[in-house]
C-alpha cells in the first residue's frame, strides 16, 4: 500500500476550508493508501499550536493525526520543502499539501503530488512518473 505524506499546510487546509481530506484521497488514490505523518510536521503544529491566530487550525490538524494517520519517526536529513522531499523518495510515497511552491518542486522531482483544487476537491498530478 502506497503512502501519502500529509505536510502541515495540508492538514490546515483541512482545518480551515473543511476539505473532506480523506474523502478524497479515497476518491483520488481508490482507497488503496496508508497517510503517513512526519516526526518534524507534528512539532510544527505543536509550535503553531501555541500562536494565536493559528491555534484553532494547528489543534484540528493535531487531532486529525491523531486519528487517522500513521507518525514517521525516522529522522530524514533536511528541514522543511527539502525534508518531505527526502522522505518521499525514501518512502516511495505521494505528497499531499496546499503549499503551491511545494507542488512544483515535488513535480520537478517526479515525486506524485496531491494537491487541493478548491475547497472541496483534490487532484494528483505526476503519477505518471511512477
């Protein structure tokens, strides 16, 4: 079963549009993927958990983890774009997120993106590659 790395700006685009996240990677990936979580993402919403205007977003997304994802503890070299670019290679994994710069480099990678459309819908881009 194929993973899917689940990167903060993703999770907080479910919090704040309501996206139906895995409703639609069930639609887009038909059912068959394990969502995957970084160590590093759950100390990022743990920090944003703790600035005012991001509270109620981070302690959604934390709790959606929670629930229904799988945290990677393997520590990948990098930060940020770079470390969920590494891990994607290592992990033979797709890449869900919101963050449009993030989408382009993933695809200049050939690494399988998963981004949002509009609120409500996902689209997957570069499986082709694979």
């Amino acid at each position: 079963m194929r993973k899917v790395i689940l990167d903060a700006s993703i999770l907080m685009r479910v919090a704040e549009t309501g996206l139906p996240l895995f409703n639609e990677l069930d639609r887009v990936l038909h059912g068959a993927y394990e969502p995957v979580v970084l160590r590093k993402t759950v100390k990022e919403l743990e920090v944003l958990r703790n600035v005012k205007k991001k509270r109620l977003k981070a302690k959604l997304a934390l709790e959606l983890i929670n629930r229904k994802c799988k945290i990677i503890e393997e520590d990948f070299p990098g930060y940020g774009d770079d470390l969920i670019i590494e891990a994607a290679k290592r992990l033979n994994a797709y890449v869900a997120t919101a963050d449009s710069n993030l989408v382009k480099r993933l695809l200049r990678e050939g690494i399988p993106v998963i981004y949002p459309r509009d609120y409500k819908t996902l689209e997957l881009a570069g499986e082709d590659v694979w």
